[in-house]
C-alpha cells in the first residue's frame, strides 16, 4: 500500500487550489498526522508526518518553492502506531524538535532536532507514559511560564489529558500528571489557549465519545482544574478534531470543532471543532471569560464529508480566519470563508484530494513563501501496487542468504539492504543507489552461520548498525556503523547455543537499543544490556520451552516496558516474559499450546482491534497460522485460534500489518512447502583432452550475480574457470597454471574459492596432489587470475578448505594430506597477509575429504576429515585459537573418500555425512550437541555406485535436506531425500552421466537463478563439466 502526502499552492487573492503534488511516505506507512514547521532553519517550511503503519515519523525539507525532498524517516518503538506529530523548540537550542503520540506503546516520543533537519535514527526515552492509555493527541506550550515547551496529551483510552512539564533542558517525567478525567470522553485531539482570558493558557480537548468539547481551566503554573467544563456538540457528531483562535475578532480565543459523525464542522464562538458523524463544524463563540454557549452554530454542512480534522487561517488573504478541514468520507479538503465576525459561509468550496485517498489530517501554512497559505493534506488510503522484477543480487557461492532486513545505513535517505550469509559466514550490505537497485554487495566477516539479522542504531551516534546471530559459533555479533555505511570489525559476545533469532528494543529505558536472542541449543532467550556506547554486558540467559525459533519483543501488559515473546519450536508453544522495567523478566509462561505445531515464527501485533496485543505464530507442523489472544495485561488465551495455510505449506515465517489500509492488522505467511524435482540434462562442457577434472565447485568470481564453474584439471596441472550467464549455460573454460615452475606435474584433486586479501573479489586455492603443495590463484582487477608461489604441504594433498579458524586476521587454510603420515595441515593467516608455515595434526591413513565447521558449539571452528584407508572419519578440535586436538576416530563405511557436514536433523547442531566409496552407500553420524557423533546409519547403498563424493543440499525445496552422491561406478548422480530428522531414503534417485564418464565430484547451486538447486558433475574419465537444471514443480 503506498501512502502520500497531498500539497495545495494557494493562488493568491482568490479562494483556488492548484495540486495535489504527491509525496509518497512508504509503502504501508499509513500516515496519520501532517504539520509544517522550519526543522532545518533554512527559513522554508518542512512537513513532518506521523506514519502509523511504518511505526516512524518522516520528514520532508521544504525547497521554498512549494516542492519538497523525499521523505526521510526516523524510527519510533516498535508498535508505536504514531497518531499525532507536532514540534516545539523543547531543549531551547534554538531549534525545533519533533514530538508525537504514540497510540501503540501509550507513550509519547521525543526526536531531538541535531540541530541542521536531521534527527536520531531512533526514539530517544520514552516519556509521558500512561498504561492502556492510547495518546490520540499531543500539542506543545508552555503552560506554566517558565519559557519553556511543555507537552500536553490526549488519552483517548483513559478519558484524560496529561501534561508533562520541561525540566527546562529538553526531559521530561517518564508519568504525565493527568486532568479532565470524563467518563467515556475519548479525547482525540487537544490544544492549548487562554479561553477565559485570564492571561492563562487552558486546555480545550474534543470528546468524541461524549459528544462535546472540554475546557480545562489552567492555573498559570502548570497545573490545571481537576475536571473539564464541557460543551455540547450535539448527538451522534463525534467530534475528533479542536482548533481554537479568534474568528469573530473580539479579543478572545473562540473554538471550532470538526464533527465527524454529522459531517460538519461546530464553531463555539472562541471554539471551533470538526464533526465527523453529521458531516460539518461547530464554532462556539467565547463570552470572554471562558464559559461559551450550549450549542454550537453549524457550518460548511457536506453529505457523507466525514470531517476528521479542522484547522483556521486565513485561506483568501482577506484578513479574517477561515475554516480548513480535511473530509475523509468525500476525499477532499473544504475551505469555509470566515466573515470576521465569527460567521462563515454555509456551505464550503471543496478541493478533491483524488478518489480513495481518505484525507485524515490537514494543515496550513505557506510553503512557497508567496505570503499566502497553502494546504498540505495527509492521505491514509490504499492505492493499487504491482510489482516488477525481480531483480536479484549475488551474495555469493555458498553464501545462503537466510535473513534480511532494510534500513538506511548510509543516511542518504534510501533503504539499503542486510542479509545474514549462513553459508559464507558474512553479512552483506547492499547500499542503495536511490533508484531502487543496488549496488554489488559488500561483505563483513561474521561468525559461523549466521542465521538472523537486525539493524538499529545501537551506540545512539545517528548511524545504523548491525546486530547477528551467529548460529554456528554461538554468538550475536555487533557490527558498528563507521557513519557511512562501512563498518567497523564485528564484536562477538558469546551467548547460547546454536542462535537462531535477534531482536533489538529498549528493555531497561536507558534510552540504548539492548539485545535479545533466542538460543535454540539450550533453550534459553539471552538478554544482552547496551553499556550506553554500543558495547554489551554478559548475556543473562532465561530458560524457555525446546528449541526456541524465534523472538520479538513488545510491551504485552501495557506497563510502559517491553516484554519479551519467544516461539518454541521444538516445545509446540508460546512462551512470554515479563518485564520488571529494569530490563530482569519473569520466568517464562506459556501459551498457546497445539500438538505438532513446530512455531518457526513469532510476531506481536493486534490482531482484532481491541486494543490488546495478541501473538501470531507460523505453525510449520499443523500447516497454520495462530493467532493466541491477548488479554492487555501481559496474559493470553491458553490455545490459539488457527488459520490454515494449506495442506503441506509448511510456514515458515508471519509478519503482520495493515496491508488494505482498512485499519486493522492483516497476516503474511512464507511457505517454505517442497516441490517435485527432476533434472534435466546433462548438457556438458569440454575442459579439454585428457584433462581428468578431479573436482568441482561453483562461486561467482566474476561480480555478475550468476555463478560460475571452477574446475581442478587433474591431467592438465591446471584450474579452469568457465563463467556462468546466469541461465544454466556456461562459457567455455579459461585455464590457469597450478605451479610458478615449469612443466610441474601439480595434479590439482581440489580448489577453494573464496576472497582472501579483499582485493578484486574471490581468489582461488588449490591442493596440488602431484607436488605437494598449495597454491593461490589470486583475482586481479581484470577478472583474471595471477598464480602465487606454492606453499609446502604435507605429502599428497587430497582436499583444501579455507575458513578463520583463528577468529582473527581472516580465513586460514586447511588441508587433507593424504600421504603417510597421514595429516590434516593448517595455514594460519598471518596480519600483514600472507600465511605462516602449515602446523599439522596426525588423523588416520589416507585423508581423502576435508571440511570445516563447529561441530562442538564453542563458537569456533572445528575439522572432520574422512581417512579413506582407515575407513573412519575424524573430529579435530579448535582450542579458539586455530590449533586443533585429533578425538578418537569414528568408524563408518570402507573406504569414505568424501565428507560433508550439516544439520540434518534440525536440532541446531551440525552432523557428518560420509560417502562410503567402498560400501557404495552415504553414511549419516548425528551430533549430540557437544561433538560427540552417533554410529552411522547407512543410506542410498546402489550396488556398484562407488561414491567419490558428497554434499548436502535441499534439492527439491521443502525445507529438508536431502543427499546427493557422485557415483562414478554407475555413470550417475543420486539423490537421497531427507525426512528433515536426521532420516534418509533407503535408496536413492539417480540421474545417469553417460556412459564411461566416471563422476567423482559433485556441486549442488542455482546456476540459471530460477530458485532451486542445480547439480554440476566433474566426469573424469570424459574429460568434460556436467550441467544437470532442477525443474520443480508444485
């Protein structure tokens, strides 16, 4: 849904309109309230607007010519639903800051003006907090005349009006004192003037659910009368906007009310309010002394105009205050001419604001600094979106993007894009260009897996930064903005294990964005405290259900903190944690219990409009979305009400927003639901005579988004790389020397991709078994690759794997040396580049396979190697510091030549699969959770496959992963299908190679980007990269 602001120019001396001019303010954002006021001192007047439905409020500068820039936003609470924006000079620098009402958190926000029209990325303290109250109205002034702003609200949901005096630097108390309390008076707008003209400012306040207006006596030192004087409207007029001003030029403040009820506007000669239900305005006209007449005499009558805001100014230059008010119900604004005597015209000229747009707010101010008053008009419509696309970005071979997020990291006033790269260990930042697209990503080194993503601005500088959850090392990494979109280094705090979820939000009212993670290992949600510098305290861990999936937080009991709700997956419910306002919660208790319902999702939001905040849950097991509803006192119904998303959906995901613009908040469901897969194919690619590809993998090394194929010519001592178009098809190979010396019969069995210096993009690694060594081909600014001098390795080196091992300096080298005495060997990176000599580890005989990855949840990396001759695999242990400890050999098939490691089962830790070359089956070890491995259980055994290699992928896209061989005794691949606990297929599905082609390596990636995985081959014997698509349907 996309939402605009309206401008009207005035044409000087006459009463006409030239517009609207559209300024969108963000799909879904649902903007509520428009002011005018010169943020930026430049002498134009910018437009700020609360936006409800995006949970922010935006700014845009004025150019001084009636145009404005593109909105900027800045962040509120989550859940804040802003209702009304006003701004005042509230820290007397000089400057005007921006305050606004907050209906969703019962507060009001404070955005401190820096002081050039830029505000904090984020809501500063939260004050004039009031449970369960639903502030519908803020305005300033300085009520007790010290100089000054003081902030008065109205609550609509408590019946009152609250007032919050300045401390005279900018705060203020976190409690309003409040007055005026009116049974069922539903306040809904607010303002200040001195009715009774006793040189004192008073407080006039429409009562929409009472039928009338309220004035509160002030006592000219900040404190107001106990209860309201109050003004009939009239039956059914709803009044829900005020506006005070002398319209009749007799020297006092008379009141005009907008009655949206009776569509009409009431003027109470010194009062003049909007009237929704009887479609006009009431003016009642002051007597002088504050008191005003029982009815109010009734202008600008309009069928079905539903008025919902009303301001005065002087639209024709004349002189004399006229009547502006936006009609919601006839999409339009009216503009009823004042006589100068407190009459006006009886019925209004009317300006359309385009069909559908629902204008909800209305302002007056000159914008084109012409010296007369133009209109800015807030639309709270829906309007029809298509969408175009997509257009799609690398995040690198292997990367598995699993978690994103937008937010404008470079303040360039555009969303930029962060996603959590599980496969690469990184976080890519992807920097808007203001068009819409973006610009190649830019990787930072995160830890192992990083499984969840979320940006706000931690060290409250102005900047976003970033926060992950590293699933694999069992931390939240921090990564802190530079101020223009770089990054400083993450710093990892050690939490649970196996992180699936990050969230962050204020617990403690310190004014800093504090941490909460839900750790799926333990079962616990971690609490990380901001130091108030963007560093963290320890994690104070809470224990929860099994497997907890997800968390947000929100402030479920309406005591003015945040709580925190957690979706435990493995547990089938809900669990909520209260806040005792420090930022300690209360043990969990649980709700909304259903058999089998996996929760995968949590998100927190009203989901039937009565004020109280519910929990939605995407259940992957029951195939449904629940809805568990709230009690407003941070209690819930015991079972959730379900909504079925379709047999085998499998819901992964829930968000919630009012995506039709009706008001109320509507559910989005990701279903992650598998296909049926097939594969075409093979179409294959010559890597020349006699060149005995060995081994294959995939990255994209060129920077064009589409994966490319890199291949270890075994036969021809050298690596090719055939670049991919991005629709399953491949140019021909470019070769490239594995040796600086001539004529070196390097036999190159395995290469790495990855970027090792930051320089150019990703460079290549290789294990030549022929001479020794290890060699890196590294990426020049061209595209093409300059081989390095080899460094020395054990004896045969098998298999070669780069990740950071060290935690410092980036990605080390891990090699397989599979000549006795059979090592594994590491190359720690060294600080100024480079690496030092390898440090080996004595495993078993023939170390054929090598892969990397915490396999302890230490939080660093550890080894598994496959010892083809000892018919084991073996778990190396890293110590933090990339020296690493041999654990007992673990038996499994005869002769495993190849290993892969994953979580099979789910359960947050990863296990080993194992191809059994010798025993023509894939073996499966299951972790426990602290690195010690079950017995394998032997799957997909085809008699005569001879299995050479292994990995493990979702092939046909239901959420499970499956097992995938390159069998080069049958001249096929096989495909192994999950269960998604650990279990497999007894026998698998096979796709044939051709015959005398011998396939010892296989890859699994999307190579045409149509979504699934495809599978490439290394065929030996047939000198020759076989490319097989993935066709899935559902």
């Amino acid at each position: 849904m996309l939402h605009h602001l309206f401008f009207f120019l005035l044409v000087p001396c006459t009463v006409t309109f030239t517009g609207p001019t559209n300024y969108p303010t963000g799909v879904g954002s649902i903007p509520t309230s428009v002011t005018l006021a010169d943020v930026d001192g430049d002498g134009d007047l910018d437009a700020i607007v609360s936006n409800k439905g995006t949970n922010d409020v935006g700014v845009l500068l004025g150019n001084g010519d009636g145009t404005f820039a593109a909105q900027k936003t800045y962040g509120l609470l989550a859940a804040s639903a802003p209702a009304s924006v006003t701004t005042a000079d509230v820290d007397d620098d000089g400057d005007l800051d921006i305050i606004v009402a907050n209906t969703g958190t019962n507060d009001i926000g404070i955005l401190i003006n820096n002081p050039t029209g830029t505000f904090p990325v984020n809501q500063g303290p939260r004050v004039g907090f009031f449970a369960g109250s639903a502030p519908a109205s803020v305005t300033t002034a300085d009520v007790n005349g010290d100089g000054k702003a003081d902030i008065i609200v109205a609550y609509k949901n408590t019946n009152n009006v609250g007032v919050l005096l300045n401390s005279g630097t900018g705060t203020f108390p976190a409690a309003p004192v409040t007055y005026g309390l009116l049974a069922n008076s539903a306040p809904t707008s607010v303002k200040t003037a001195d009715a009774n003209g006793d040189g004192k400012l008073d407080i006039i306040v429409a009562n929409s659910g009472t039928n009338n207006f309220g004035v509160i006596l002030g006592n000219g030192d900040g404190t107001f009368a106990a209860t309201q004087l109050t003004y009939a409207t009239g039956t059914g007029t709803v009044p829900v906007s005020v506006v005070a001003g002398d319209i009749d030029r007799d020297g006092d403040n008379d009141v005009l009310v907008a009655d949206s009820g009776t569509n009409q506007i009431g003027v109470f000669l010194a009062v003049c309010i909007a009237y929704k239900n009887t479609n006009n305005v009431g003016v009642l006209l002051n007597s002088g002394t504050g008191t005003f007449p029982a009815a109010p005499v009734n202008y600008g009558l309009l069928a079905n105009s539903e008025p919902t805001s009303v301001k005065t100014a002087d639209a024709n230059g004349d002189g004399k205050l006229d009547i502006v008010t936006a009609n919601s119900g006839t999409n339009n604004f009216g503009v009823i001419l004042g006589n100068g005597d407190g009459t006006f015209a009886a019925t209004p000229v009317t300006y359309a604001t385009g069909a559908g747009t629902v204008p909800v707010s209305v302002v007056a101010g000159d914008i084109d600094r012409d010296g007369d008053n133009d209109v800015l008009v807030a639309d709270s419509a829906s309007c029809t979106v298509t969408f175009t696309g997509p257009t799609n970005y690398a995040t690198g071979v292997g990367s598995t993007p699993n978690s994103v997020t937008l937010a404008d990291v470079d303040r360039d006033g555009d969303l930029d894009a962060i996603v959590a790269n599980s496969g690469s260990g990184t976080v890519g930042v992807l920097l808007n260009n203001g068009a819409g697209t973006f610009v190649a990503q830019t990787p930072l080194v995160a830890g192992t897996t990083p499984a969840s993503v979320y940006a706000k601005d931690l060290d409250n500088d102005g900047d976003i930064d970033i926060v992950v959850a590293n699933s694999g090392s069992g931390t939240v990494g921090v990564f802190l903005n530079n101020g223009g979109g770089t990054f400083a280094a993450q710093v990892p705090y050690t939490v649970g294990a196996t992180p699936k979820s990050v969230y962050g939000a204020l617990l403690n009212n310190d004014a800093f964005i504090d941490i909460v993670v839900a750790n799926s290992g333990p079962g616990t949600v971690g609490v990380l405290l901001n130091n108030g510098d963007g560093t963290f305290a320890a994690q104070v861990p809470y224990t929860v259900g099994t497997t907890p999936s997800s968390v947000f937080v929100a402030d479920v009991d309406k005591d003015g903190d945040n709580d925190i709700v957690v979706a435990n997956s493995g547990s089938n419910n809900v669990g909520v944690l209260l806040n005792n306002g420090a930022g300690v919660f209360a043990t969990q208790v649980v709700y909304g219990t259903l058999a089998t319902s996996t929760p995968q999702s949590v998100v927190v939001t009203d989901a039937n409009g009565d004020g109280k905040l519910d929990i939605v849950t995407a259940n992957s097991g029951t195939n449904n979305v629940g809805v568990i509803l709230g009690n407003g006192d941070g209690s819930f119904a015991a079972t959730p009400v379900t909504y079925a998303t379709g047999t085998g959906t499998l819901p992964v995901s829930v968000v919630a927003g009012d995506v039709d613009g009706d008001g109320d908040n509507d559910v989005l469901v990701a279903d992650s639901a598998s296909c049926t897969a097939t594969f075409t194919g093979p179409t294959n690619y010559p890597t020349g005579a006699t060149s005995a590809p060995r081994f294959v993998t995939l990255a994209d090394v060129n920077g064009d988004g589409n994966l490319d194929a890199i291949v270890a010519d075994t036969g021809t001592d050298r690596v090719g790389v055939l670049l991919g178009k991005g629709d399953g098809t491949f140019a021909a190979q470019t070769t490239y020397l594995t040796s600086t010396v001539a004529n070196a019969d390097t036999q190159p069995t395995s290469v790495f991709v990855t970027d090792l210096d930051g320089v150019n993009g990703p460079d290549i690694v290789v294990a030549n078994f022929g001479t020794d060594n290890v060699d890196i081909l590294l990426r020049q600014a061209d595209g093409t690759f300059t081989t390095q001098v080899p460094m020395a390795a054990g004896v045969k080196p098998s298999s070669v794997y780069v990740a950071n091992l060290d935690g410092v300096n980036g990605p080390d080298i891990v090699v397989a040396n599979s000549g006795p005495p059979g090592t594994v060997g590491v190359f720690l990176r060294q600080p100024g580049g480079g690496y030092a000599p390898q440090v080996t580890t004595n495993v078993g005989n023939t170390p054929s396979s090598v892969f990397v990855a915490d396999v302890d949840k230490d939080g660093d990396n550890d080894v598994v190697v496959a010892n083809s001759g000892s018919n084991t695999v073996q778990v190396l242990l890293n110590n933090g510091a990339g020296a690493l400890t041999a654990q007992a050999p673990i038996p499994v098939g005869n002769t495993p030549t190849s290993v892969f490691v994953a979580d099979v089962d789910k359960d947050g830790d990863n296990d080993i699969v194992v191809a059994n070359s010798g025993s023509n089956n894939a073996g499966v070890l299951l972790n426990n959770g602290a690195g010690a491995f079950a017995p394998q259980v032997v799957y997909g055994t085809l008699a005569g496959s001879t299995p050479q290699s292994v990995v493990v992928t979702d092939a046909n896209g239901d959420g499970k992963l499956d097992i995938v061989t390159a069998n080069s005794g049958t001249n096929n691949f096989g495909v192994i299908l999950g269960n998604g606990d650990g279990t497999f297929a007894a026998t698998p599905v096979t796709y044939a190679t051709g015959a005398g082609t011998a396939p010892t390596s296989v890859v699994a990636g999307d190579v045409d980007r149509d979504g699934d995985n495809d599978i490439l081959v290394a065929d030996t014997t047939a000198d020759q990269i076989g490319v097989f698509l993935a066709a899935c349907s559902k």
